[in-house]
C-alpha cells in the first residue's frame, strides 16, 4: 500500500520569474517613514505630506509576515477624525519595494527629514 504525499514540493525561484506588485498609496493614504518605535505597536511616523503622526500597527498586520522598524518606508491610512495627529500603519515595504519606489522618485521627501 503506497502512502500519500502530505506535503506539496517546494518549487524554487518562483517568486523571482513572476513580477512583483508595488503597492501605492490610495486617496486616504500617504507614505511614511518610521521614526521611532513606542510601546504597544504604536509608532512616530514622519509622513510625505510634512506631518508627524502617532500611527498604531493593527492586530491583522502580524498575520501578513511584514516588520515595521525605525527607518521603515510604510503606508500609512489617515482617519477622518484626528488625521493630523493619528494614523495606522497598513503596510510595510522591503528592500525591492523600496528600490522600485526610488525609481519612481516617490522617496524625495525622505530627504527632507
């Protein structure tokens, strides 16, 4: 009697063959770079439109497998009601994603800090 296979192979270098998709800001959103790092997932962001805010990271962001550290690029929502002081932090860029934004020139306000 033959056993049944419980795990599927392991296909190597798929995800460099297959195009990368770069998320962009929506209409509510903005870039940002990560400041400094607070107790209980919250965190000082330093926005593209010159604001600071105090972003929180969501429960569901620790599921996506993203880390948000000091001098990470992220994006981040801007509620309707205290937008200019609060925010959440909806995702987090690596390396790649951070290369493809500098060809875009969609980093120039990173200077500015």
């Amino acid at each position: 009697m033959k056993r049944k296979q419980q795990h599927k192979p392991i296909k190597h270098n798929a995800s460099a063959e297959q195009p990368q998709f770069l998320r962009l800001p929506k209409s509510n959103e903005v870039l940002g770079i990560v400041i400094q790092r607070l107790a209980n997932k919250h965190f000082y962001v330093k926005c593209s439109d010159g604001k600071v805010r105090l972003c929180r990271m969501p429960g569901s962001f620790k599921f996506k497998k993203m880390w948000v550290r000091e001098n990470s690029i992220v994006i981040v929502e801007i509620p309707p009601i205290q937008g200019n002081i609060k925010g959440e932090i909806v995702y987090s860029y690596n390396d790649v994603g951070k290369s493809k934004l500098e060809e875009r020139k969609l980093l120039d306000f990173v200077n500015l800090l």
